[in-house]
C-alpha cells in the first residue's frame, strides 16, 4: 500500500486511487483470504519502475530481480527498467549482468531441479494449463491447421506455447522501443504488457491478475478493473468448462477496442500538434 501511495504521488494522481488496489475484492479474496504469495513482488517491481525513472539503474535492476525471485514474472519488464533509467552505455550494461547475475542466484534452486516432476518452470513450459481462453483457442487453431496439413500428430500445445511466447515477446519489444522515459508512459506501458502476458499464459489463476493491480491503480482501465466482476467465474469452471469465455473474452475485446481508441486519440492529438 506504501508502494502504491508513493507511486500516486509521482506519477500527481489522487492519493484516493489507491482503493482501486486496496479494496479491489480479487485482493481480497486470493491475498487476505488465500494467501498467494504473488503480492510480495508488487512492492518491488512498483520501487523498480520508480527508481528506473529517478536513474537508479543498479538499484532499480536489483529491485526487479529480487521481485523475479518471488514469481518470475516481472523479467518481461526488464527491458522497460533497462530504458527508463536513461544511463549511459556502460552503467546500463553493468545493471543488466546485475540483473541477469541476481536472478540466476535466486533461480538456481528451482533450475537444478529442473528434472523434478514439482518443478515449476519445468512445468509451466511443457503441460500446465487451467482456465485459459486465448491459449485454449491457439491450441485449438494450430490443432486445426495441423490437421490440414496431416500433421496431427504433431504436439499442437506445445506449438501454441510458442506462438503467445513469440506474441508476447513481440509486445514487449514494440512498448519497449516506444518507451518515452517518463514514470507515466513507464506505468502505462507496463501495465499494457503485464495485461497481454495474462491474456495470453496457459494458466490464468485469478490471482495472476494481482501482477497488474497496482499499476491499475495509477492508471486506471475500466476493462481491467471491471476484470474483478468476471475472474470469480475461475471457481465454477471445474464443473462448468465453458464459463472459461465468459471470464475472459468480453474483457479481452472491450480491453482491445480501448486499446485501439486509445492509441487513435494520441495519433490525433500527435499530428494536431504537429500541424499546428
């Protein structure tokens, strides 16, 4: 909550927006009352984007390791830390091998037991899936295609691992290069990022949804916080498969067309400007 209140503050929004996090019943029913352990990253990955644009690069790159050592992750946002600092060359590379050294301390435990039926990362890349909407349609696209092509028996899931993989990595790397520099278009970027990573993983628990909740809080997106309505749907799905799209896909298209109006505003607004 500290973490939120001085991210209000430095991006000079209202101190009352915090209740988007703080009452936001999705907190409360998987943090106060389940206890997922996703939360105790968000105050770090908030301190990383605030000291990024303050131009504490090695600090900041701590920050977001010791958060990736909690889930992994906010290292999708390390290429936005990386340029929102503004450093120099050398500094910038001297925090990313900071980065990349602490993560690969914290990561070692789960990394040599690579090979455990429990491992988490090992899990996650080749079979876990559960309440997933966008991946459960690529699977079944590239299930379709394949068979097209008499290529059935080929792993379409582990195919379609790869496309949102590639999809997601290309989103990053588009708001990354876009990157103006300043805490506000950082936070907003981010956000734009943490949403499509959610929308696309093959696992969509609904405290997931947490990783992007603070920064809802300095800006506020009526499709993601209107989100918090649809995501206790997760807890019927056993017995009702199909409520997967319910919860999902209106947000996911009322989140696309704010997106698209959202970018159309600034475009009018850019060439006013430029052609006044």
């Amino acid at each position: 909550m500290v973490a939120v209140l001085a991210l209000l503050r430095a991006v000079k929004k209202p101190a009352a927006l915090a209740a988007w996090y703080w009452w936001n019943p999705v907190l409360l029913r998987e943090v106060t009352s389940s206890g997922h352990m996703d939360v105790i990253a968000l105050p770090l990955v908030v301190a990383a984007l605030l000291l990024a644009t303050r131009g504490a690069a090695i600090v900041s790159s701590v920050a977001l390791a010791l958060a990736g050592g909690v889930k992994i992750w906010p290292v999708v946002l390390a290429p936005f830390v990386a340029r929102a600092t503004g450093s120099g060359v050398k500094l910038s590379l001297i925090a990313t091998m900071v980065f990349v050294t602490l993560s690969a301390l914290l990561w070692t435990p789960a990394l040599l037991g690579m090979h455990a039926d429990s491992n988490g990362f090992q899990a996650y890349a080749l079979k876990w899936y559960n309440n997933d909407a966008v991946f459960a349609g690529t699977v079944w696209i590239t299930r379709s295609v394949l068979g097209l092509v008499d290529l059935d028996a080929i792993d379409a899931p582990r195919i379609a691992r790869f496309v949102v993989a590639g999809a997601l990595l290309l989103v990053v790397v588009v708001q990354a290069r876009r990157l103006r520099g300043d805490l506000s278009d950082l936070v907003q970027r981010s956000l734009l990022v943490l949403a499509t990573m959610f929308f696309l993983i093959p696992a969509q628990f609904p405290w997931y949804y947490l990783w992007m909740l603070p920064l809802l809080a300095a800006a506020p997106r009526a499709s993601l916080l209107a989100y918090a309505a649809f995501l206790p749907l997760y807890y019927v799905h056993y017995e009702l498969p199909w409520v997967v799209w319910i919860e999902h896909v209106p947000i996911l298209a009322w989140f696309v067309g704010e997106t698209w109006a959202s970018r159309r505003r600034a475009t009018v607004a850019t060439a006013a400007v430029e052609g006044g």
